[in-house]
C-alpha cells in the first residue's frame, strides 16, 4: 500500500478507507500512524498540511448589471419574457395545484399515469431514504452506486428488452451523453428539426457535422444519407415530439439507417409507459425490435413520475458511456431513494395497465369534444394535444381565460410553430395548459378521472 494511502487512513482515523474504486483496508492502522507519511503524499506530519494556495488577487466582479437588464428588457418588449408560477400545493394525484392562492386543475404536468404520489411509489421512497439517506454521496463510479441503482438498471433493461441500461441524473444529461460521447469530429449527426433541445444541443456540442432534416420526414433523411461521406453517422429523433405530441416514423427512420449504416438514437421521454401494447413505448407502437434502434432514452420523470433518466442498450454501449460520459462520470449519482420510487413505479405501471388505457381514452375523448367544438388539433394521438388558435394573441387570452375558470397553465412559445394551444392527457384528470414557447402555442393536457386506488 503506498504512502498516499496510508496517510489518507491515518487522516481518517479508521481501517479502512475508499481509493478510486477500491475498499482498501490497513492491516494495521497504528502503523499507518506513526508512519513517516510525507513522502510522495504532500503531507508532512512534522510541518503539518502543506499550505494553502495564495489568495487570488482580489478583482472586482460587478455583475454586468445594466448589460443584462437591457437584454432583459428586449426579451420582455419581445413578449418572450417567462414566468415562474409558484405552486403552493399539489394534490389528487397531481390534478389538482393551487396557484396564487386558487385551486386549479393541472393541464401541464408529464405524470401521464398519475404515479407521483402514488402510495406504493411514494412509500418505496420513504423506506429507501431511511435505509440509504437523502443523498448518494458521490459520483456512481465512485461510492454512489447502490443496490437499487443496480436493480433499477436491470429492471429496465428486461422492460426495454434490451442488455443493460445505464441510470443518468436528467434526460438532459443522458442525451448530452450519448452524442458527445459515441460521435466527434469527422462524424455526422442527422436530428429531426424539432427535436428536444438537449438533442439539438448534444449535436452540436459533440463536434460531428450537424444538420437537422425536416420534421418526421424521413425520405429528406435518407436522401442527406445517401450523399453523406464516411464516418460514424448517428440520427436523432424523439419518439414522442414534446411540443407537438406526434409520435416521429420510426419505421421509416429505422430503415433508412439500416440502409446507409446509420445508427439511430431515439429519446422516447414522451411515449415510454404509455404508447405500445405494454406500455414500452413508440417502438413498440412502431413494433421496432431493440436491433432496429440500438440506442434507446427514456426519463423517469415523466409516466414514471420521478426524476431521472436512463439509457438502453448493447453491453458495449452501457459500458462506453459508463467508461467515458462526463456527464455520467462528473456528477452525484441519483438518490437511492430515487431509484427505489422508480422501481415502484416501474411495477405500478405493469400491473396497472388501465392507467395507460384510461389516458388514450382521454385523448381520444378530448380529441372528440375538441373538435366538437370547433377547435383544431394538429395530428398527435399521444397525451400531448396541440391546439391551433390561429395568432399568438388569441393564445395568450385563452390562457388567461382558462385559468380564471380555474384551469392553471404556463405561457411558453415556439417561433417556428403555427400559433397553437397543446393539451395533454394523463391518468389523472385534465391537465392545465401551457402555451408553448412565446405564447405561439398552449399545452393542455386531459388527464382521466382518477380511479380509487
Ligand atoms: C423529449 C425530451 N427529452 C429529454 C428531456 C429532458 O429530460 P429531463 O427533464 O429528465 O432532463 C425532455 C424534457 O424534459 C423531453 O421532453
């Protein structure tokens, strides 16, 4: 055992103590203490710790105050100032919040299958954090890697079918993983042009040549195929579109990068545990096998109702993000307690089916009563409904008008997009509304009454 460590024992004051990935144990911990331990460690018992650093020079760091209030000041004059509602309470499975002192029904929440606060989920989170604490305590490589970790991991490569799968701490990470780590300068990334910005910012922090091909049109994809060069290829698609709601054609995708050998990477944060006949999500609904899509995303905080992220795949997929994804490598791993509600939900989900068939339902009835209405959808059979309002003012006073009836929602916006409403469906009962990015759209989401559990 070298210096190093022995002096970080005796710094410990135990007989054991972690190396990098090693339980390394003193035979003999008084030797440890009265071992000269300065060699090669930087500690000298005698001189004491070696000194602290010099305190960097002191410079002054105003905030750029009137810089960012001018930019601030465009973002609002350009309607695209957003806003943060605080929500005071949640209850009825997520139905119900209540916002600026009122009760409203929830219409943008992605707990589709209403298990949040379900009491086994919930329950298994209590019991974790008593066993295991709040907290992971580190990075998974290096002491943060529990047994429920490991069991979630394997749960969810037997519901993906696939080999492995590999826990991340946000789907934003995982994305950010897989890109930059399987794709770098000299390969090319193709990504549907709504793709979720953590793909678009994954593409284009990993270095490959990037380039979007229009929304869900996989023969323009194929044809940037064929006239692309050699290299490593990746397409990047969601399932589920998160604005939207439509689900993208994997088929055609899938066959487009059988054809140039292409591998496609498919985020499935939307449709996982709730599109396909057991709920696997859009590549089952697609009737894909895990060959056809060897890389698979899928987050926990949407019809798991937790939080987190996971990424399915070969055994060599797993263990190469594992090896060298920064944001697997450089980050607290997720809380056991995390892992264990995840588990539960994961069991919920199965054993449940008639939560994913009680959503549909509401899609379709919403859908119905919609049109009814006179109102236009755009085409999603998924619990994210788009509604077409025709301009970004009639937009913002259905909002408002929505939640003074009592239906909360969030003003969001998307330039590009046709001015819409969206709305979405969950278990639970009607979800609140949110107009997409810059007040262009609004999201509701219809969730189903909630059934007695
Ligand atoms: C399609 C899609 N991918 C990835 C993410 C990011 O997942 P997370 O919230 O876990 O970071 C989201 C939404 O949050 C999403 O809608």
């Amino acid at each position: 055992m070298s210096d190093a460590v022995q002096a970080l024992c005796f710094l410990a004051g135990a007989n054991s103590i972690f190396y990098g990935d090693k339980l390394l144990t003193t035979p003999n911990p008084g030797a440890a203490r009265t071992r000269n331990c300065s060699r090669g460690s930087g500690y000298d018992r005698r001189r004491g710790p070696p000194s602290p650093p010099p305190e960097p020079r002191h410079v002054a760091m105003h905030a750029p105050a009137g810089l960012l209030q001018a930019d601030l000041s465009q973002l609002a004059a350009a309607g695209r100032r957003r806003v943060r509602r605080e929500v005071e309470s949640r209850g009825h499975g997520g139905v119900r919040m209540r916002v600026a002192g009122r009760e409203v029904l929830a219409f943008c929440s992605n707990d589709y299958l209403g298990l949040a606060d379900h009491p086994s989920v919930v329950a298994a989170f209590v019991a974790a954090a008593r066993e295991w604490g709040v907290g992971s305590g580190a990075s998974h490589l290096v002491s943060g890697h529990c047994s429920e970790h490991v069991a979630l991991e394997e749960e969810l490569a037997a519901f993906t079918r696939r080999p492995r799968a590999l826990l991340f701490s946000t789907g934003y990470m995982a994305n950010l993983a897989v890109v930059t780590t399987l794709l770098g300068r000299g390969d090319r990334v193709f990504e549907d042009r709504l793709n979720h910005a953590s793909l678009l910012d994954a593409g284009l922090a990993s270095g490959a040549r990037f380039a979007r091909y229009p929304h869900a049109d996989a023969a323009a994809l194929e044809s940037r195929l064929r006239r692309s060069g050699p290299g490593r290829c990746m397409v990047v698609t969601d399932g589920v579109f998160s604005m939207d709601g439509d689900v993208a054609p994997l088929r055609e995708l899938a066959s487009a990068c059988r054809a140039r050998d292409a591998w496609l990477f498919v985020d499935d944060a939307h449709g996982l545990g709730v599109l396909g006949d057991t709920g696997r999500g859009s590549l089952e609904a697609a009737g894909l096998a895990p060959d056809d899509v060897p890389v698979l995303m899928g987050t926990l905080g949407k019809a798991f109702g937790t939080f987190g992220a996971f990424v399915a795949g070969s055994h060599e997929l797993v263990e190469t993000l594992l090896q060298t994804a920064r944001t697997y490598i450089y980050t607290t791993a997720l809380p056991a307690a995390v892992a264990a509600a995840s588990r539960a939900s994961l069991r919920v989900m199965q054993d449940e089916p008639w939560r994913r068939s009680r959503v549909l339902e509401h899609v379709a009835r919403f859908r119905r009563e919609a049109a009814g209405f006179g109102l236009r959808l755009l085409d999603s059979c998924t619990p994210i409904q788009p509604v077409v309002l025709g301009s970004e003012a009639a937009a913002v006073a259905a909002s408002e008008a929505l939640l003074a009836r009592g239906c909360g929602y969030r003003r969001s916006g998307r330039p590009p997009c046709p001015q819409a409403a969206r709305a979405c469906a969950s278990r639970s009962r009607r979800r609140t509304s949110r107009p997409t990015w810059i007040g262009y759209s609004m999201h509701w989401r219809a969730s189903p009454a909630r059934r007695a559990r």
